[in-house]
C-alpha cells in the first residue's frame, strides 16, 4: 500500500499524548513551548492526557518519561527543551537511553527544515525521535519556534499515521 492508501487508514486513529517541557527556567506560566505542543495537539484532534514541567537532570526527565511510559493509554510523548549543546542540556543522552528503535529522518528532516530559519546554527540541534516499547518519543528544541516548526511540519501531519503504523 502506498503512503496515501496508510493515512487514509490510520485518519481516526485515536492518538493521546504527554508533554513534558524540560527546563531550568520555565514555570507554568513561562511555559511558552509546551503550550504551543498542547494547543497543536489539540487542535489535531488528539487527546493530551498529561503535561509536566521537570529541571534539565537526568534523574527527573527520566523519572517522568518513565512514569509515562508505564502507562498503557499514551501514545506519544513530546518533549520540548534540553536537546542542545550546553552542558546542562541531557535530554537526549535520557531520551537515547529509552529508545529501542530510533526514526533517524525525525532529526534529519528537522535540522534540514531549521536550517531554512537559522542557518548552520541547525547543526546544534539533537533533536531525535523513536520507539521505546509501544510509545513514541519525540525530543525538540525549547525555543517556541522550533517547537512549532517540529509540530507544524514533521508531527502532526504524521502523527496517526505513525501510532497506526505501531499498533497495526
């Protein structure tokens, strides 16, 4: 079956989602990022079932992704922040931990599609997505027009698909 014939099949897929911004600086009302992944989400038609706020360490992005991970009924995790350079910034190195298979082009096409915003400044990005067990993980920048980027133009346009795909 071709792309078109799949997303045709998967265009009720129900899809429930977590958020979880990652920052040492964000509160709930500051957080610009995770409301942007909560709106578009919803706006999609899917469920956000859950959305926290948790300082750039190991231990509490860890923590909190595998809580949701326990949970059967989401589907998908969208994590904003930490995916950087700095010496602060872990979330990839947690992320990466969790994963048993990595969607490689999530991070290419980003990086490709920022690229056309910020210049060579895109290589700074690890954005990354994949599979750990049944849920999918989705790891961007935290600024908020990356995150918009990320959700417009790779995400949403894709999510049912991918959950099908998964569940099939």
């Amino acid at each position: 079956m071709s792309t078109a014939q799949h997303r045709e099949l998967a265009k009720n897929q129900p899809v429930t989602a977590a958020v979880l911004t990652i920052s040492d600086t964000r509160t709930p009302e500051t957080d610009t990022g995770g409301r942007i992944v909560r709106e578009l989400l919803a706006a999609a038609g899917h469920t956000v079932a859950a959305h926290a706020i948790v300082r750039d360490e190991s231990h509490a992005i860890d923590a909190q992704l595998c809580a949701w991970l326990a949970e059967e009924s989401i589907h998908v995790i969208c994590c904003t922040g930490g995916t950087g350079i700095a010496k602060r910034d872990t979330t990839i190195e947690v992320v990466d931990r969790l994963l048993d298979k990595k969607l490689e082009g999530f991070g290419e096409l980003f990086r490709m599609l920022s690229w056309h915003e910020v210049g060579p400044a895109a290589m700074l990005s690890r954005a990354t997505a994949g599979l750990a067990g049944e849920t999918l993980i989705f790891a961007m920048p935290g600024s908020t027009n990356a995150v918009r980027l990320a959700m417009e133009k790779l995400i949403v346009p894709e999510l049912r698909h991918l959950v099908w795909e998964r569940r099939r």
